[in-house]
C-alpha cells in the first residue's frame, strides 16, 4: 500500500493536485489518487495527457467478460456519450460490450430515442445479462480519459486484467465516466460506421423525409434555450453552469451571415430550438431565409430536428451534447462555438470552430455546394 508520507509520492500527488486545481479538476483527482492506494497500484511519477496506451488485440463474440455503461437521467447526448465510452473501452480492453437501452428524456417521455436510433440489434442486452445465474458484477471507479490518459487507463486495466480475473464478469462504467476514443484513430471510425449503419437502417424501416428545400444549401441550427433560461436566472453555482452552455443570439446571427456570404443567398436555414417563443431567438428569427422549428410544434420534434442535423450541408451547433451524435452522421461541415470541458465535440476534418464573435475560416466550406451547384443539380435530376 502507498503511503502518504513517502516523499516522492507526496510532491507527485501535489503537483497533480495543483494542475488539477487549476483546471477545476482537483475532486476527481483526489479520488483516483486515492483509488490508486486502494487497488494496491505502482505509482506513476508522470501524466501524460491525451495519450493512451496500446489497445489489447480485438476479440469478436462473446468473452465471457463484459462491459456496460450505466446513466443517470441524462439527455440523448448523455446517452450517447456514455454509450461510445463503453463501445470504445470493451473494444480497447478485450471486453464483449452490453447494451444498456437508451432511457426516454424528460421533457419528451413519449419518444423512444432507442427504437429510432436503431440501437441494441445484434447486442448482449443488460437486461438480459442481469438475469445470468452466477454473474459477478463489477462497479468501475469514475473516469475521464480527456486527461491523464495514461493514468486512467493503467487504472482500468489494472482493475480489470489482474484484481478481477476469470468469465463470468460484467463490469459497470459510473453514470457520467466518459472516455471518447482518439481523433481519427480505429476506435473512432469503429464506433461511428456501426451507428451510422444501425441509424441508417433504422431509417430504411421507418422513413422520415428531409425538411429542406430542394435546390438550395441546407443549414441545420440548434439553439439551446429550455431549462437553461431557469438556471440562468438563479444564482451562484447554477447559474454558472448555465452561462457555460449559454450561446448567445449573435453569435449564430454573425455565423449565419458569414455563411451566406460564402455560399450565396439561396440558403434554406432551419432552426430547431426549445425557446417556447421566436422573441427568445431576437433577430436571428428575423433573418432571411430563416425557418424555426420550437418547442411544441410536433410531437416528434426532437425526432426531425435530430434527422434535419445528419442530411444538413452545414450543421450549426449550439453547446448541447445533442448535436454530437448528430453530427457524427451527416458528412455535411459542423460550426461549433467556442470549446469547453462542459460539451465535447470531436476533432476533425468536418469540424470547425467559431470564435466568440461568430467568426470562422471560410474555406472549410470549399466542400459545400454553394447555390450554383444546387441549381445544377437540381436541373440534373429534372431532365433525368
């Protein structure tokens, strides 16, 4: 067992706690330090970030060994980040993945964001496994790999290759661990082809057609109002949260308008939001060529909105985790607003940020058809 008082553990164990502090991160690292002393490990004099070691050999099948993720009353972006973390993990560790459904949201109960997704064909289902005579199940501390990698994952590994050994296990990743696999890497690509596939199949079953005009670019907006104006107008630590996830009007004003500079006026704009009235939304409701879509106007809103997102041209993103499954569908360019540690968005070829002011490199839009090449198409298809 470490000890506290040894001295070269005591400065690391500081100087990480220092930069976690920093960060906003001290809590957690305190409680993976001290996870480290339970479970017996070697201590680790450094921290890379980012990096995380070599993956096992993947199996297929079933191994006998088993991961799930567990949530708590979370969103779809939640969910669905939840659900990449434990496909990337028991790929990664050699684990055979069990689905856990994806729960209904609050504020739309009577929408089964499972069965239109088209998640958990072909999966071991937690429910299932859960009823297996002599299953061990095993709870797994709190992660998130976007810092010290390395560390969490020789936590994990530790954990699952030499303290809980044998078939038989179904090891549970906490509500709100999250570990997205790296930019660009196999992992990645795994994940997101297997979703595409099963949504896409999903769609081939239940149609639903897209909202945008024909012969013109399409742009897909979100805008994150619902239970953010409450906590807006609270104090302390609430409010603070909701500044956080706060985007103002302008700044989708200022992005829409540098869009139609690039790609021409023939723009079909959608904006999906949860404001209850377009005088939330202020002048970007008011803009050319603007559609909104808000809260109550159909039933299954949430639904077209997510559909709107994964066929759009250029999808504008508000700091919601919604748009990240979204947008890991649609092959069309994402503006996203300035990054922080509240939403994860990925890094990538189609994703591009915009500053505070709305401002963004406009030749990541050389891949967006611009007007012309809509009206060409569309006089393709016509004579066809």
């Amino acid at each position: 067992m470490l000890r506290l008082e040894d001295s070269s553990f005591a400065v690391t164990r500081q100087r990480t706690l220092d930069a976690a502090s920093r960060r906003g991160l001290r809590g957690l690292l305190e409680i993976q330090i001290d996870l480290y002393s339970r479970y017996k490990m070697p201590w680790m004099s450094r921290f890379p970030v980012g990096r995380a070691p070599q993956a096992a050999e993947e199996t297929s099948g079933d191994t006998g060994r088993y991961l799930a993720f567990t949530t708590a009353y979370e969103g779809i972006g939640g969910q669905f980040s939840r659900y990449v973390t434990a496909k990337h993990l028991a790929r990664h560790l050699g684990l055979t993945y069990v689905h856990h459904p994806f729960l209904r949201i609050f504020h739309a109960p009577h929408l089964d964001w499972e069965e239109f997704l088209g998640l958990g064909r072909g999966q071991v289902l937690l429910p299932h496994l859960l009823q297996r005579p002599g299953l061990e199940v095993v709870e797994l501390p709190f992660i998130d790999t976007r810092f010290h990698t390395e560390l969490q994952f020789t936590l994990l590994e530790h954990i699952i290759r030499h303290t809980h050994k044998g078939d038989g296990k179904l090891f549970l990743l906490t509500p709100w661990s999250f570990a997205p696999p790296p930019d660009g890497s196999p992992f990645q690509r795994h994940v997101f082809e297997e979703f595409a596939s099963l949504y896409w199949q999903a769609r081939s079953l239940n149609p639903m057609p897209s909202p945008f005009r024909q012969g013109a670019v399409s742009v897909a907006v979100i805008v994150r109002r619902g239970e953010l104006r409450g906590m807006k107008a609270a104090r302390g630590r609430i409010r603070r949260m909701a500044l956080r996830r706060w985007v103002d009007n302008d700044w989708y004003v200022r992005v829409l308008e540098r869009l139609a500079l690039v790609l021409g006026g023939a723009l079909d704009i959608r904006v999906f939001s949860d404001a209850d009235h377009p005088d939330e939304l202020g002048e970007l409701s008011r803009l050319r060529n603007v559609t909104l879509h808000l809260k109550g106007e159909s039933p299954h809103q949430p639904f077209q909105a997510f559909h709107a997102m994964t066929v759009a041209d250029v999808l504008v993103c508000g700091l919601t985790g919604f748009c990240w499954p979204a947008g890991s569908l649609t092959k069309g360019i994402k503006i996203i607003p300035p990054r922080t540690h509240e939403i994860y968005f990925p890094h990538g070829p189609t994703w591009h940020e915009a500053d505070t002011r709305g401002r963004f490199d406009p030749t990541v839009l050389a891949t967006v058809p611009t007007e012309a090449d809509q009206r060409a198409l569309l006089v393709e298809s016509v004579d066809a």
